[in-house]
C-alpha cells in the first residue's frame, strides 16, 4: 500500500517524468537523465498504478473534499442564522436560503462522494476509447490497450488536488488534461500536435454535435 501511495504521489509530482519511466520501461530502455533523484531511484519500482489503485486513493481524497463541503454548507447555515437575529444583517441574507436548500445541498455533495467510482468509471471509460482511437490512427507502436491504460489511470491523481479547499475541484479539471497530454507526450510519444488533437477531441465532437444539431433542427423547421 505504501508503495502505491508513493507511486501515486511521484505520479502527481512529475507526471512527465513518470511516463518517461514507464515508456523506458516498456522499451526496455533506461532515460539518459532524469531531472529528479527521486524519480531515478524510483525507476525500477515503478510498474504504473491499475485503476483500482488510483480510484482507492481518489475516493479517500473524495471524502476530503466532501467534508469540505458539508462544512462548508453548515458554517454557511450558522452564519445565516446569526444574520437573520440581526434587524439590520437580515435583509443581507437571500431567501432562498433556507433550511431545505441547505439539507439539498449537503445531499448533493454526500450523493457524489458516494457515486464518485462509477463517475470516475466513465471518465475513464471515455477517455480510453478516445486515446485508443487516435492511438490506431496515429499508429501507435506498441501495446495500445495497456498504454492507454496507463496514461487515462495516471492522469486520476489530479485528485489530490481535491485536498484544496473551493478551488480543489477546478484545479482538478483543468490539470486532469495538462496530465493526459504528458501521457500521450512522453508515453506514447505523439507530437505536441497529435496530443493537442487528442485532448480537445470531446470538446470538438461536442462542438459539432451541436452544430449538427442547429443545422437538422433549423432545417426541420425551414421545412415546415
């Protein structure tokens, strides 16, 4: 366990450096230099972390950032309170603040934590499908499928960044792609190009999705 939560940390620190580790790994070849001491002394040890693994220690940082919120919610929910006792702080306060949009919050946040693996389940899904087929069409040299693997379930530990507290979670999201294109980067060794095409492919399908979807309803009604 020690060794994972090691693996995972190094992961979050030099996300490019790891996947230089894994590549050579793979390739059987040892990195000319590597910036860090650690990572060096590391090389041999790391094997690249499962998705169990990284989904483990990403639910514990999950909590974290649930707590957070639930505290977050209540000092809001005291503060409220004191506010509302004061004639002259009451009118501060929104009445759409009230008891049951507090519970429905604090649910909210308890309903993620608890739904979070098969969130984080379909992020990779997704984003698996995505890299093998550019991995294909790039034409990869090498096991696509576990090389896929590795880059989707190393690009998780942007988690920790969830120990932040309020802007944990929009770090997370945007760090989450800088951690991908290392992995396309460095693992799989694809040119900046190529990475950038694969890490804003959602963006563009999601784009032209609409688009299609403006020209047939447009088209639909022109037809009426």
């Amino acid at each position: 366990m020690n060794q994972i939560v090691k693996e995972y940390i190094l992961t979050f620190l030099h996300p490019f450096k790891t996947h230089d580790v894994l590549r050579n790994l793979r390739t059987r070849q040892r990195p000319l230099a590597l910036a860090s001491e650690v990572l060096t002394e590391q090389e041999d040890e790391i094997a690249g972390l499962s998705f169990l693994e990284v989904m483990s220690i990403s639910w514990v940082m999950v909590i974290i950032s649930g707590l957070y919120s639930v505290g977050m919610i209540y000092f809001g929910y005291i503060t409220g309170s004191f506010m509302s006792e004061s004639d002259s702080l009451s009118s501060l306060i929104s009445e759409n603040m009230s008891l049951e949009y507090q519970k429905i919050l604090i649910s909210w946040s308890i309903l993620q934590v608890i739904i979070f693996p098969i969130t984080l389940w379909f992020y990779a899904k997704l984003w698996t499908v995505v890299i093998r087929f550019f991995g294909n069409l790039f034409e990869f040299d090498g096991d696509v499928e576990s090389v896929t693997s590795q880059v989707v379930n190393h690009s998780i530990v942007t988690n920790l960044f969830l120990v932040i507290p309020i802007f944990g979670e929009m770090i997370r999201h945007f760090s989450s792609i800088i951690y991908l294109f290392a992995g396309l980067r460095n693992n799989m060794s694809f040119s900046i190009l190529q990475s950038l095409i694969v890490v804003c492919s959602p963006l563009i399908i999601f784009v032209l999705f609409i688009l299609l979807g403006i020209i047939y309803f447009t088209s639909l009604f022109a037809m009426l």
